[in-house]
C-alpha cells in the first residue's frame, strides 16, 4: 500500500516512510492511497476477537508487509498489555442504547496511548532494523506529551523533546510528562502558549539543518498516520460487541484535531455499519460552524474546560476534506491556503454531501459541568470534561433511538480535577501506579519562546 499527500504535490511513499516522517514536503497529510474493504462476513467472523487480535486484522494491510506478521502481532501485544482493563477497550452502559467506550485505561489514562504505545513499538522495531537513529520533537497541550513520552521511553534509537507552554498544563498534566525521566528524553516549557509550541515545531521540521547528519525529525502529533490507523481498531471493537455487522451503530466523538473521529470515518469507508458520526466541540467550534453553516473561518483560541479540545484548526480535518474534494490535492491545497475560500466554505452540494456523514454539536463549559452532574446523579459514573461534551453531543444529535449509541471516553477524570469541582462533585484518586506521581522528581528546561532556543538545546542534548 502506498501512501500519497493530500496537496498532490509531494511522491508516494511506503509504510515505513510515513512511519518516520511528519507532513509530506507539500505541506500535505499522508493517506493511503486506496483503503483496504472488508466485507460483512469478514467482519463478521472477527466477533469475539480480543483487542489485540482485532487489532491485528485491522491494521495488517496498512502495514502492507514492511513488517511480518509474527513480528506486527507481537508489537500489539506489547502495546496493549499494559492496559489496566482485560478487555483494554471496556464498554460501560449508561442507558437503553446509550453507551460509553472507556479508552482511557492505558498509562497516561487518555485515549492517545492506544495509538501512542503502539507508535513506540513499532518505531522502536523499524529503527533497530535498519540501524537508524531518529528524534521526535512534539508540542503538546497536554495529553499527547505524556502519551508520547510513556509510548517512546524505551525506545533506545530515539530521543524525544516534548514542548509544552509553560505554567499553561495541568499540574497533573505536567508531572506526567516531567518525571519521566529517561536518558533519552526531555522536556522543554516554552515561555509561550500552545500555539507558539506547535510554530517552534512546525519550523524546526520545516529546516532540519540544525540536525547532525542522518537523523531526521518524526512527528508524535495526530499527523503521524500510524497514530490514525491505530485508532481505527476500538470502533471496529465496540461494534462488534454491540452487534456489528448485523446491526448499525453510531458514535459520537469529543473532537479537537479531528484524528480520532476521521479513524471512524475510515472504519465507516472500510464496511463497518455505522449511522451517525457525531462531531462533539467545546467552544472551538470551527467544525461545528462548518458543518452546521458551512463557515470554516478561523476565529480566536478559546481557554474552555476541555483543554485537550482547545483547538483552532484541526489538521486531520483535510484528510477528509481530500476525499469530498474527490481527491483534487490541487482544489485542496488552494481551500487549505485561501482564508477567504475558508470562509466562503465550500461548493454547496459538497457541503450536504459531509453533513450526510458527519453531525455536530457544540458544548459550553456551563453545559460540560451540568453533564458531568447529571451522568453521576444518573449512573454514579464520573466522566472527565471531553467525554461529557460527547455525551452531550450524542444525546442532542442522536437521530435513532433504535440504533446503539457509543459515545467515546478519551480521558479519565483524574485528569481534569478542576472540571470535576466546577461540577460539584468530588475530584477522584489517583490510580496505583500513580499515587506518588506528586512526590516523584522532575526534570525539564524552560527556554524562551524561539525557535533558536529549542534547535540549540535539541543540539546540545543529542
Ligand atoms: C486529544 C484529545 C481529544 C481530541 O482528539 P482529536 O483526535 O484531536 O480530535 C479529546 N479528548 C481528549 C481527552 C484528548 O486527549
């Protein structure tokens, strides 16, 4: 399988290449360039599978041999048996067809060490295969630094640098990231906001002249297509147990760079049944707007509740934009430069076209509190912030009662403690393995909002 760039500009590469890369040199997304499609009684026959056993299925042909099959198998074993839950992926039930996919029960306790973890391993196997010395450099608000540290940390072919606003993530957040303290990894507080992390990223993969020769950068972000694929198995996953193939299900998806909502849409395109896939925002609500009005102008960053869906521009968003512009890298390219095309919106009959697939809704904090109440008084069950906005979300879109509804938990709410007070309601404890998480020592840098201050330090640190 070859993977292409959604601007067209850029030459088709392996599996192992968009492994080991961050955007194509057009500025693209990588994609695949035709998707794998399962038939109902392939699907059919995989109920039952556990986790690791689907996952196997699913993912076998984007890999597409650059890895042998033994070898796949036991990278995703590894990923997964960390995991604090047997069935990795546990779905819990709210209400008659109303349900919730726990995907918070790997060690960062947030949905990206599904496809974090996995990353790790597979780099890890590639570059001791070939020998090869890489560095990942990624900004993050939050969730992804931890999940990319704790995915990465034995990976003894990479050094890691991970960016995040300094004083601006959760105290929690911050130690996650901080007291992961690994020879070969580093954390970096820049004295600047996320967006000013993500710049510093971006240019540095832009110029990688500051590297010594042979290393390139990787990207952990949602733009690394490992991280998509990955995230493609837990829909598969929960439909199935709910009746899939023989039976539709929908989901609705708390979304903030658009990478986990577009695996589903992928799933969707492969022959899973699903009805709705609905877009869940915070007040950055751009998708929304799109969707509902067809705007996609860009407005001011917003500091809500659900930090880890403070978002302006969500960049998996053109990976589906390429395929309901039938693929045209050309019309795309143009659409994904021109502000005042962006806020034209598109040509109309592709707009019904994506709200035939897509819904949405958007979730105000004073709403996101007011759900996290509610689904305790109703099912003594605390969800952190993003996952309340789903649930919102699904109750508000939800266009058949008959069809089950999964709403997807991307975090736990230890994570999120302040959203839990503002709620009412008592914040919970730290799970086992991070009960000193408090008393354990930190270690990061805190450099100047520049992009010559991270280059220099990464120089100095290789
Ligand atoms: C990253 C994240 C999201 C948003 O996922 P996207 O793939 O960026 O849309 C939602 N909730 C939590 C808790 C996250 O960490």
């Amino acid at each position: 399988m070859k993977y292409i760039s959604t601007r067209g500009q850029s030459p088709a590469q392996t599996f192992e290449q968009v492994l080991l890369t961050g955007l194509a040199p057009d500025g693209g997304l990588y994609v695949p360039e035709s998707l794998p499609r399962f038939s109902q009684a392939q699907i059919s026959a995989w109920a039952g599978l556990d986790y690791p056993a689907l996952a196997h299925e699913v993912i076998t042909p984007f890999v597409d041999g650059a890895i042998d099959s033994t070898t796949l198998r036991r990278l995703i074993d590894k990923s997964y048996a960390g995991f604090a839950h047997k069935a990795v992926a546990p779905l819990r039930q709210l209400a008659h067809n109303e349900w919730v996919l726990e995907l918070y029960c790997g060690p960062t306790l947030a949905f990206k060490d599904f496809a974090l973890q996995l990353l790790g391993n597979l780099l890890d196997h590639v570059l001791t295969r070939n020998n090869q010395k890489v560095v990942i450099l990624g900004a993050t608000s939050g969730d992804t630094g931890s999940a990319a540290l704790e995915g990465c940390r034995h990976c003894e072919n990479v050094d890691i640098f991970i960016l995040h606003p300094h004083q601006r993530v959760s105290e929690v957040q911050r130690r996650q990231m901080t007291t992961v303290l690994g020879r070969n990894v580093h954390n970096i507080a820049v004295r600047g906001n996320f967006d000013d992390c993500q710049r510093i990223v971006k240019s540095a993969f832009g110029d990688q002249s500051f590297l010594p020769p042979g290393r390139q950068l990787v990207a952990v972000n949602s733009i690394n297509w490992a991280r998509i694929m990955a995230q493609i198995v837990y829909y598969f996953y929960a439909a199935l147990a709910l009746g899939a193939p023989h039976r539709q299900v929908s989901f609705s998806v708390p979304t903030g760079n658009f990478g986990d909502i577009y695996a589903g849409y992928l799933a969707m395109r492969m022959g899973l049944p699903v009805k709705q896939l609905i877009i869940a925002t915070n007040s950055n609500d751009i998708l929304h707007r799109f969707m509902s009005r067809n705007d996609y102008s860009q407005s001011a960053l917003q500091q809500t509740l659900a930090p880890s869906m403070d978002i302006m521009v969500s960049s998996n968003f053109e990976r589906y934009l390429f395929d309901l512009f039938e693929r045209d890298g050309k019309a795309l390219a143009r659409f994904m430069t021109d502000p005042t095309q962006a806020a034209r919106g598109v040509d109309p009959a592709l707009w019904q076209q994506a709200r035939q697939i897509f819904a949405s809704a958007r979730v105000s904090d004073d709403e996101t509190c007011a759900v996290i109440r509610e689904v305790y008084e109703q099912s003594q069950f605390l969800v952190d912030p993003h996952t309340a906005i789903g649930i919102k979300a699904a109750r508000d879109c939800n266009a058949d009662t008959a069809v089950p509804m999964i709403t997807l938990a991307t975090a736990h709410p230890v994570k999120f403690g302040d959203a839990v007070q503002r709620a009412g309601l008592d914040s919970p404890e730290l799970p086992p393995h991070m009960r000193d998480l408090f008393e354990r020592e930190e270690r990061y840098a805190v450099l100047d909002n520049a992009l010559g201050a991270v280059t220099d330090f990464v120089q100095r640190h290789l």
